[in-house]
C-alpha cells in the first residue's frame, strides 16, 4: 500500500462524519443525471474489485474465524455469487431505467395528459454490514445502491476489524471518496453513523439492533432498509422425501457454523417422523465432516461470547428437560482454542427455553413435533414473521395452507435458503425479520425514488368540466356521475 493511499485510510477512520455525507451530496447533486454508462461503469469496477481481492479477502475473515472458516465457502457464498448478482444487474439495468408508462384519468387522457414514473437515484446510501458474511453482504446492497444511480458509505462490522480495514484499504483502487468510501470503528462510530442524514439507510444484523438503527434513522426521517434474522422454520410435511429433507437440512444448517441470517433456526416434523428425520440428518452431518472439530471446510463460531452464548442455550435447554444428541462427538469443544462447535440436536423443547426465543446463530437444532398440520401455525406464531419458511413435502393443499398461515419473509419449497441466491427474486424480511428488499428489480426500485410525472398539453381542461369557479351545474353534473346523487 503507497502512502498516498495509507493516508486516505487514516484519514477515513478518523474523519467527520457529516463532512464526507456532504462531500457525497455534494458530488451527487453536481452530476446532475446519472446515465446507464456511469452507473454500469462503477457496478465493472465493483465486480473487478470482486474479482482482483477475492483471496486476500477470504483468507482475512479465515484469520477473523480464528482460522476455522472454509476457504471454498467464501469463494462461492461472498464472492462468486456476488459476481453473478453484478452480472444479472448489467444485464437488466437498462430496462429497469426505462420510464414506465401509465393511464392517465379521464377526461386528460383525452385532451393529450400523459403520465410516467421513472425511477431516480435518492443520493447518499449508508450500508452496515455484519459479520457472518463480512464481504458479501456489504457488496451485495452495494450493487443495488450502484445500480440506482447512488453514492455509498460503508460500515463494516467491528467484530471483524481486519476486514473492516482491508475494505478501507481497498476501495480507494476503485471509487473517488465521492462516489463509495468506508468507515471503521467502533460501535461509537456505528452510533454516529446510522444517526447520518443518509437518503437511504440499509442495515444487516440481528432484531435488536436493528430496532435501534431505525430509531437512529428516524431522526432525520431517513427511509431504511432492514434485513434481520428471527427464527427460521423447517416444516417436515408427511409426504416429504425424507433423504432429501435431511441431506438438505443438514448441508444448510451447518452452513458457516450456522452463523446465517437464513440458517434454520429450528425444525417442525410429523410426529411419526422425528426419530426418522433426526437419523438422516446425522448421519447427512457425519458424513460431511466425519471430523468435525479438526475440518477445514467446517467453519468455527466467531468469537468466545457467541460460543458461551450457545453454550448457555444448551444449559438452560438440558437444564429444563430437553432431550441432547451431540452428532459426531461426545462433547461441545474439542480444546480451548477450537471454537467449531459440532451439531446440537435438542428434542422435547419448550416454550420455556431460551432456546426458542432467541435466534440462535450457531450449530443448534432444536426438534418440535405436530400431530395435525394445523397446529403449525400456531406453534410458529411465538416466533413471528421469520426471515424464511422452509417446508418440505409434496402435498400442495398443505403447502398453500402453510403459505397463508405463516408469514415469512421469503419461503422455500423442498429446499433450504437457496432463494437467496437467485437474483431475480426479492431478498427481505416481514416484521421483526426486516423491512424492504434488495436483489434484482427490487433493489433497483428500493434504492430509487419512484417519481411519478404527468405533463399535460396547454389546453385549459378546467372550464370544460366546470372544474374552475364559479361551480355550476355542468360541475356537479360531473361530480355525481362518481357519488351518485349530491
């Protein structure tokens, strides 16, 4: 790194806040229209930046994983499907910029009214970034906010410093500070930063937190983008495909040490079935890291206070009649210093347990069972409105009464936390799970301003409907013509 450019990141960390928002404004409100070439311009920077930094990145958060995050993983989950959600943005951005035509109201459409809405850049987006996907989910929103035309800051978690500053290093290579720039720090500057007068504020990380962020927003009523976690359910339905329930549900649940927004959070089986879901999905586990504790492609929880966190969970779980299968091994840890945490399977759970209150964001399966599919709803009901619902089986009736019954941000069938990835689906929560979307079109559109446009001709239309005064009857005439008699 030149010094020139060691400067300029100094220089971020420390900097006034409201000064470089200004500096962004500034620079957005002197460019005047921002055209298809600029805006594809920055989203080609953005995926060479994707694509010249992939390795120093992946082996930062590796380090910031105390070493145990597969390496193959981030390759695909932060880089290569971040690479496909750039290219698909490309690919459609000109007809999202399109003007959309629409009717206009008798009787200007008859007198040469017109209307449109077209979509407009809102200026200065913040994004805060967590730390479970440190890259990707701060490139992700980045591409939308690019694409509709925006300046960026960025925050980069502080649970993950090395990150935050290879961000700060290397962003410059690739923007002026007008157009993207990063800020690091603590949660002070965190604080500081989500209280900016932002046109557009997009967040990512747990419930609670992100119910501040708003409070924070609120204060300069700017709009915001919420994408939170809450407890994401697998519903096993009678006539699903056992193997292909627990293959998946295993592969997904074990995902980055289950520290996902999407992970699922727990699971909802047929009576009859649990014993025979909880065979497959272990022995689906053991078969992926026969070796759980040592394995490179197995990723370890974060930090000490996540995995005491877990650990509480367990405790409190077991304390309270909670039936334990640890998969793959006979204890939590394997040393002290190995923080991969193997499979936790909790059985006999209740509404009691910290467990089913809490996200859980790690390697914990808690196991509920039904007798009816319509007791479902009513079990889900306590952790409302989740970021995903998950339902395997092959019963439509089944599933539509699942989808009008358990509200959710998104939902997969037969499958677990893949809708994420396909770019032309919107990716957001509901309620306690989030607010707004992004990916594809509706990060386009949630990162704009729909502005709506109606030019008329230079005939006067007033006085041939009686619309200017005097009022006469020839106006009420018209009036009753929508409210029938006046």
């Amino acid at each position: 790194m030149s010094a020139a450019e060691n400067q300029n990141v100094t220089s971020l960390d420390t900097q006034n806040l409201k000064a470089l928002i200004e500096r962004q404004r500034n620079a957005f409100r002197a460019e005047g229209e921002v055209t298809y070439a600029t805006r594809i311009d920055r989203l080609k920077r953005l995926k060479a930046l994707i694509v010249e930094n992939k390795k120093e990145f992946a082996a930062t958060t590796k380090r910031e994983f105390g070493n145990a995050r597969s390496y193959e993983f981030s390759l695909f989950s932060e880089f290569a499907s971040k690479v496909e959600g750039i290219d698909h943005t490309m690919k459609h951005l000109k007809a999202w910029m399109k003007p959309e035509k629409r009717k206009t109201n008798k009787p200007m459409n008859f007198l040469g009214g017109k209307s449109q809405v077209r979509h407009f850049p809102k200026g200065v987006v913040g994004i805060i970034s967590p730390w479970n996907l440190p890259f990707g989910l701060t490139v992700a929103p980045l591409t939308s906010a690019l694409a509709a035309g925006n300046r960026a800051l960025l925050k980069p978690s502080e649970f993950v410093p090395e990150t935050a500053a290879l961000f700060a290093e290397t962003i410059p290579k690739y923007f002026a500070e007008d157009e993207v720039a990063v800020v690091t720090g603590g949660p002070d500057i965190s604080q500081q930063f989500a209280e900016l007068p932002f046109d557009h504020l997009l967040f990512t990380g747990s419930t609670n937190v992100g119910a501040k962020v708003m409070q924070s927003a609120s204060k300069n009523l700017v709009p915001v983008t919420l994408e939170l976690g809450g407890k994401s359910p697998v519903i096993i339905g009678r006539s699903a495909k056992l193997d292909i329930a627990g293959t998946r549900l295993a592969f997904a649940k074990l995902l980055n040490g289950g520290q996902l927004c999407l992970s699922p959070d727990y699971v909802v089986v047929a009576k009859e079935l649990e014993e025979q879901l909880i065979a497959r999905v272990a022995e689906e586990a053991q078969e992926m890291y026969p070796n759980i504790t040592e394995n490179e492609d197995y990723a370890g929880i974060i930090n000490e206070r996540h995995f005491a966190r877990l650990q509480n969970y367990i405790d409190d779980a077991v304390a309270k009649g909670a039936k334990l299968t640890i998969v793959g091994a006979d204890k939590t840890r394997a040393s002290k210093n190995n923080r991969r945490m193997p499979l936790h399977i909790l059985q006999n759970v209740n509404e009691d347990m910290l467990v089913m209150h809490e996200e859980i964001f790690g390697p914990i399966l808690p196991i509920l069972t039904y007798t009816d599919v319509t007791e479902v709803p009513n079990q889900i009901e306590p952790r409302r409105n989740p970021l995903a619902m998950y339902y395997f089986g092959k019963d439509k009736n089944e599933q539509e009464y699942l989808l009008n019954h358990v509200p959710s941000g998104g939902v997969c069938v037969n499958d677990i936390t893949v809708h994420y990835v396909q770019e032309d689906l919107p990716f957001g929560g509901l309620g306690a799970s989030g607010m707004g979307s992004y990916h594809g079109m509706e990060g386009f559109a949630g990162m704009s301003h729909p502005r709506a446009i109606y030019s008329q001709t230079l005939i006067d239309i007033l006085p041939l409907i009686g619309a200017r005064p005097p009022f006469g009857d020839k106006f009420r005439k018209n009036i009753s013509k929508v409210l029938g008699s006046i």
